[in-house]
C-alpha cells in the first residue's frame, strides 16, 4: 500500500523535470508558483508525520496497513488541494477557448529554472 504514494510523488516529479529538461539550476532561485505547491506539501507532510508518531505511540494506530491508510486519508487530499491550485490558475490563463500554444508556453515557461 505504500506503493502508490511514492508512484504520485515521483510520476509528479518526472513530470516536473521533463518540464525543464532535467536541467537543474545551481544555488538557490527565487520561490515560484510551483516552489509555492511543494513547500505547502512539505510543511503538512512533515506535520502529518508527527502526528501519526504521536497515533502511533497511543496505539490509535495498530497496523502497517492502518498506518498506510491514516497517511493517506490526510495527505492524499492535501497533496491534491495544493496542485489543484496551481492547475485552477493555469486554467483560467490560458485553458479551453483562449488556449494557444504560446500561451501555454509563456505561462508554464516560468516554472522552468
């Protein structure tokens, strides 16, 4: 069960790396949009993981597979409120009937480092 989890994180990440090539800039840039969605998932990850610590260590959680399903319960939703963001502003930018390939282009340009 811990299988999907780590399949949406690094389908997302490939995903994000084909966007710029691979490349990847020297030192540290300025936070974007997309800096913007992993920060947010850090943070509640790193929260929701002291929080089944805590689950754990009362006995709330009695299983791997009760662990599993705790952790996803939570960040599942979280992990996908915070894309859904980022995806709801590129809508309104340039999807549907306003969609050229340069506006798609120029919008997602800068993610690119």
């Amino acid at each position: 069960m811990k299988l999907p989890l780590a399949l949406i994180a690094s389908g997302l990440i490939g995903g994000l790396l084909l966007l710029n090539g691979g490349k990847v800039a020297p030192g540290p840039s300025p936070s974007d949009a997309v800096s913007a969605v992993f920060d947010a998932q850090e943070t509640t990850f790193r929260r929701l993981s002291g929080e089944r610590a805590k689950a754990l260590r009362a006995g709330e959680i009695t299983s791997e597979a009760a662990s599993v399903a705790w952790m996803q319960s939570r960040w599942l939703p979280a992990f996908e409120a915070e894309w859904s963001k980022l995806l709801t502003q590129e809508a309104a930018a340039f999807c549907g009937e306003q969609w050229t390939a340069e506006k798609e282009a120029a919008w997602i340009e800068r993610y690119s480092r």
